[in-house]
C-alpha cells in the first residue's frame, strides 16, 4: 500500500517508552490474556474523543471491557437490512458471543459531536445538513434527542449540556429494539447502564430509570 507512511517519531518514541517500562508481571499478564479466550463482563460504548480516556476511569488491565467507540457514543436503531452496520455488529459480538453482563453507554462534557448535531438541526451547520456528509447522517440519530429538548427554554449552553445527556438516553432506547439485547435484558442477563463524564474533573454521573434524572455516582 504505497500510501501508508511510517510512525511519526513521537509515537514511536512512546512505543518504546512503554516496552521498556514493561515489568515481568506485566508481561505475564499480557500473555495469559493473549493466550485465553476473551472473557470480559462489560462493554462500553463511548465517544471517539481523544480526551475521553476509559483506563482513567474503571482501569485498564488487558480484558476487562469490551470498547467500542463512535462519534457522540450513539447506538442506531435495529435495522436488519443487509448492510455493513459496524456498531451493530459489535454490540451483538459483545452480547451474543462474549455473554457480556454489563452495557455502559458513556457520554461526556464538551461533546464535539453533540455540539455538531445540535448546530446542524438548528440550521447553524448547513455543511453538515448535507446527504454526503457522513458525520452529518449519523448524527441525525440524535434527532429524537434534540426534539425532546423543545419548549424547555433552554440557554444555548444549557440545550448543549443537555443533549450530552440525551444522546446516552437515546442509545438506550436504541439498543432495546434489537431483540437479543431486549431479551437479554428481560431475562435478566444484561444490565444497561447510562454515564455522563466530566472531562473537565473526571467526576461521573449516573443514569436512574426510576427517576428519569442523573445523578453523582
């Protein structure tokens, strides 16, 4: 592949960085995971923002969480039609196939994404209201979102900081239309879970079903 480039030296340094800092426990450790099949009891789906950083939050040991990671940590609806659905194929690996107890949809402060969305449904973002915009389409799966959002006469910031939260509601709501999560759940080997992260301090809050709010985990 001719336009394949080598590593800028910056990462190749960190590469190196990392190898030597590597201890025998260490090592160990990444050959018994290497050499088992994977066994991990949770997935998370989060946003792709590099200042998103999953080993800050539950840890990092190769194995525990199943992480997939698409822009605004969004979950489109069940639709079986034949096509390349790269998101939906991950979560029913991760729930037919690996037997994961645990569903975490993890969203966060400062969302470029959810900004992106917001803009472009209220006509401040006419270059991704675009059929060819790829970011743009899947975006417009936060749109029941951003409807839920009208009447509450919100500030600008505050319809932001809110939509944050609805893009994890709307995941939600998205993953029990595909029926081996909706069975999994009703039979009681899944739980889904909704997170919002505070980049800004590394604080969590928690989705509660029974009161419709998050709160501080």
């Amino acid at each position: 592949m001719e336009h394949a480039r080598p590593l800028p030296p910056e990462l190749v340094e960190r590469y190196r960085v990392w190898r030597e800092r590597r201890t025998p426990e260490k090592l160990a450790h990444l050959v018994e995971a290497a050499t088992n099949a994977q066994n991990p009891k949770a997935m998370i789906i989060a946003c792709c923002d590099s200042r998103v950083l999953i080993s800050e939050i539950f840890g990092n040991a190769p194995g525990d969480f199943f992480i997939l990671r698409n822009i605004a940590n969004l979950v489109p609806p069940n639709e079986a039609d034949g096509r390349s659905h790269g998101t939906s194929a991950a979560i029913e690996y991760a729930v037919i196939a690996l037997g994961i107890e645990h569903l975490i949809v993890l969203g966060h402060y400062g969302c470029g994404g959810v900004r992106g969305c917001h803009d472009m449904l209220a006509g401040l973002a006419p270059e991704l209201d675009t059929p060819t915009s790829f970011v743009g389409t899947w975006l417009r799966l936060l749109k029941p979102g951003f409807e839920a959002l009208a009447g509450r006469g919100l500030a600008y910031e505050e319809r932001i900081s809110a939509l944050e939260r609805e893009a994890i509601l709307v995941s939600l709501e998205n993953l029990m239309t595909f029926p081996f999560v909706a069975e999994a759940v009703h039979s009681g080997k899944l739980e889904l879970h909704g997170l919002w992260k505070d980049i800004r301090n590394g604080s969590l809050e928690i989705y509660d079903s029974t009161t419709g709010t998050f709160g501080p985990l």
